[in-house]
C-alpha cells in the first residue's frame, strides 16, 4: 500500500483551506499515485477566537445513515471517490452543541465513512516560550479507541487513529497495537517549540514499541491565534516498524509518500516478538458497544 502524507498551511479561513486541500491533495495523488492519502490536524482551520472555530466547525451525520455532511465532509469524500482512494481527512472541528470535538474521518473509495476518532487527550500545556494551550476549553476529548481495516493492492491493513498530543501518551498505542494496527495514522499541529525535540523523536519511538508503520502528516508555518502568531512545525513523515524515516517534508507544504511493507512488519513482530514478551499488560478498560475497547473519559 502506498500512503501519501499532505503537509499543509491553514488559516483561519475555511474556504481557502479547502482550496488549499485540495490543490495538495490532487497534486500528490496525480504524482505519486498513492492508495491512501492523509491530511493533518485541523487543517480546515487553525488559529482564530473560539466563535470563528465554532462557526467553522460541522455537525457530523450518524455514521452509516449516507446522509449528507458539511463542506469539509464532503470534499473528503468527493477526493476519495474522484481518485478511487481511501482518504484519511487528518482532523476537523466536530460541533456537539456549543463544544467542539477534534475528530478524524477515515473514507473508502467509494466515499463511505468507515472509521471516526475524536482526539483523546487534550493540549493543555505551557510551553518552553510561556505560551499557554488549553485545547479543553474549547473542545471534548474522546473516550473510544479506534482502528479499522483497509484494503489495498489486494492486502488488508489494520490502521490505528491517533492525534497529535496522543503521541505523548504510549499506553494508546500499545491498545493500537492490541487491537491489531500495522499503520497509525496520526495527523498533528506540533508547535515550532516541543516539535523540534520531541517530534520526530517520540514518532520514532512509538513505532519502534509498538512494531507499527507511522504516518504523520503535520501542519506548518504560522497562524493567527487571539493572543498572538502560532507557529507550527510541519516536518511531516512516515516511519516504519524499526523506526527508521522513509519519507519526510521539510519546511512549506507539499507531501511525502512512501511504501507500507507488511512483509517487514511480519518479520519484525517474528524475529522480535516484544508483545508476547510483555510482563506488565496495558491498563485495559471495559468492553464499549459493538467490541469497541474504551477508555476513561478525561477529568
């Protein structure tokens, strides 16, 4: 399966990253022809006060129903079916009432809905500069684990959804790896600050634990928030199961694509097989509905 990752530029604009979005995403799929594409964190809209996030943000249809959705919705699903791709639509404001949820959308080619994830573990940090975060006041955190298959150039991939501040946390990505991820997606807005220490460094690591590909399209550049300029690191890639860098952005937009091979993860999870090893199992939660494990809702 190739997988292409889109680094992207949002503003607070919504109709111009659209524009953007697709202007990355049809250019990517016209050169690298890949299986799957997948955008970053929040690119519909970064930066702006919260009535401009809110009013930016869509309330999402009942998965299944094939009702309609709003305009982000459907220019994801109209890029899957336009290129018979699967298209993970990095994150987007979800509206649940007067909060906001930060969700995934995951779409087979022929435009359905076939997995949604609403990030987890919420931003509320000071950073090195003294800038405060606190996604919280904004937004819901999720209380579901996701993974969902994906068929490509005939071989089922099981992919695991994360979000950017989730990479902090590695009990997630070993339920992942529990529940059967070979590829984590995890689309991300890493400030310029923690992302040039910890970005790549924890992406990496993630993936040499858990044995999985990573795929981490990221926003980058600056972006006008109420107390000042956001500046967002980008430096977008792909991983695979040893941790070694396949493709990767620099600074700008544009993406990066590369080859998910499962006969490496195979090899490694044979030669190296660190879950069986494991003696102190991951904290595990209650059954959710339809089998899908949960986890506590965040305080």
């Amino acid at each position: 399966m190739r997988v292409t990752v889109v680094q992207m530029n949002p503003g607070a604009d919504k109709p111009a990253n659209l524009a953007q979005m697709t202007r990355l995403a049809e250019g990517a799929v016209a050169a690298d022809r890949p299986d799957l594409i997948a955008l970053p964190e929040m690119w519909t809209l970064l930066g702006g006060d919260r009535a401009t996030k809110l009013a930016a943000a869509e309330p999402l249809p009942e998965p299944g129903s094939g009702a309609p959705g709003g305009e982000a919705y459907e220019a994801l699903r109209a890029l899957a079916v336009a290129n018979r791709i699967h298209v993970h639509g990095g994150s987007i404001g979800e509206r649940a009432g007067g909060r906001l949820r930060n969700t995934s959308l995951l779409f087979d080619p022929d435009g359905r809905e076939i997995a949604r994830y609403s990030k987890i573990h919420l931003f509320d940090i000071t950073a090195p500069d003294g800038t405060g975060y606190r996604e919280s006041a904004t937004y819901d955190g999720g209380t579901r684990i996701v993974t969902a298959p994906v068929a490509a150039a005939g071989v089922t991939t099981r992919l695991g959804l994360a979000i950017c501040y989730d990479l902090r946390f590695p009990e997630l990505f070993l339920r992942l790896r529990q529940e059967g991820a070979e590829l984590v997606l995890l689309p991300s807005a890493f400030t310029v600050q923690t992302g040039r220490d910890h970005w790549e460094v924890l992406l990496r690591a993630r993936a040499i634990e858990t044995q999985c590909w990573f795929a981490a399209p990221a926003t980058w550049g600056q972006h006008a928030d109420p107390g000042g300029t956001r500046h967002t690191y980008g430096h977008s890639l792909i991983c695979d199961p040893w941790g070694g860098v396949v493709a990767r952005c620099s600074d700008g937009t544009g993406w990066a694509t590369a080859r998910i091979d499962p006969a490496l993860t195979a090899r490694l999870r044979r030669d190296m097989p660190v879950l069986e090893h494991r003696r102190l199992p991951a904290p595990r939660a209650a059954a959710a509905p339809e089998g899908v494990p949960a986890v506590p809702a965040p305080a």
